[in-house]
C-alpha cells in the first residue's frame, strides 16, 4: 500500500528544536507526518512497538538523556526490521569524531543544526525529498554531510 505522505520522525532533548522542526514542515509544501520524542528511551520503545507505523525518515539528536542518538542508530542498525528507514543525523556538534562515528555505524546522512530558520526549511525539504535508496547505493564520507 502506498502511502501519500513522509512518514518523519524526530528524536530530540531539546523542546525549542522540536518545535521548529514541526513548524518547519508544516511551512513546507510537501506531503509529511512528523512525529517527535524527547529522548531515545521513548523512540526505541515507539519503534520496537508491535503496530509501529515505521518512519521513512527518521532525525536522531546525538546528545539526548537516557539514551543517546549513538546508542539509538546503534540498536536500530542491528535489527532488520529497520533496513528501509533513511536515519539523518541531527545535531549542534560538528566534531570530525561524531560525524565519523555516525558514518561509520550506518546513518545516511549528518546534519549540522542550522542556526535559521530559513535555512532548516531549505534542509530539511532537502533531506525528504532525496531518493534514499538510490543515494545509499553511493554513500561515501563526502556526501555523508549536509552542507548547505
């Protein structure tokens, strides 16, 4: 069954974060569902949820309580049930050691927090509208971080 919408999800600590992201899309005129959690606990018991409606998308803060955007990718990588999902890292650092990190555990793509708003709309319209399947077929450390 195809759906006719982006099915997003964000997990992010920070509530201001979260809601630009939301206001974000709702700005943007493209076909999305956006769904947020405020730490990794409350994402990975969303998506290990029997009737999870799995995101396409899905934004994982790096620095989060309880469990931490690393710990996330980590679990979400190790289980199949989760190939289809495109995971962008979302964070304020910009440390070569996270960005290596992320890459080499699997996510697609890393995302600088950008500090506009304008800008965030342009990324994130960006991040929903590339072709995941054919951009994994490709990925290398050049590619891997957003710059816009």
């Amino acid at each position: 069954m195809q759906k006719d919408y982006i099915h997003i999800i964000l997990a992010d600590d920070d509530e201001d974060d979260r809601m630009f992201f939301t206001d974000a899309f709702e700005e943007l005129k493209i076909g999305t569902k956006v769904k947020t959690f405020n730490d990794g606990v409350y994402l990975m018991d969303y998506l290990n949820a029997e009737d999870c409606n799995l995101p396409h998308v899905l934004f994982l803060d790096l620095n989060m309580p309880r469990k931490s955007g690393l710990e996330c990718l980590n679990e979400i990588k190790a289980n199949s049930k989760f190939n289809d999902i495109a995971i962008a890292i979302y964070s304020t650092s910009a440390s070569e050691e996270d960005i290596e990190k992320t890459f080499v555990q699997g996510a697609n793509i890393y995302i600088k927090k950008p500090s506009s708003f304008k800008t965030l709309k342009k990324v994130l319209s960006e991040v929903v509208t590339t072709n995941w399947q054919y951009h994994t077929n490709g990925l290398n450390k050049d590619n891997f971080l957003l710059r816009l």
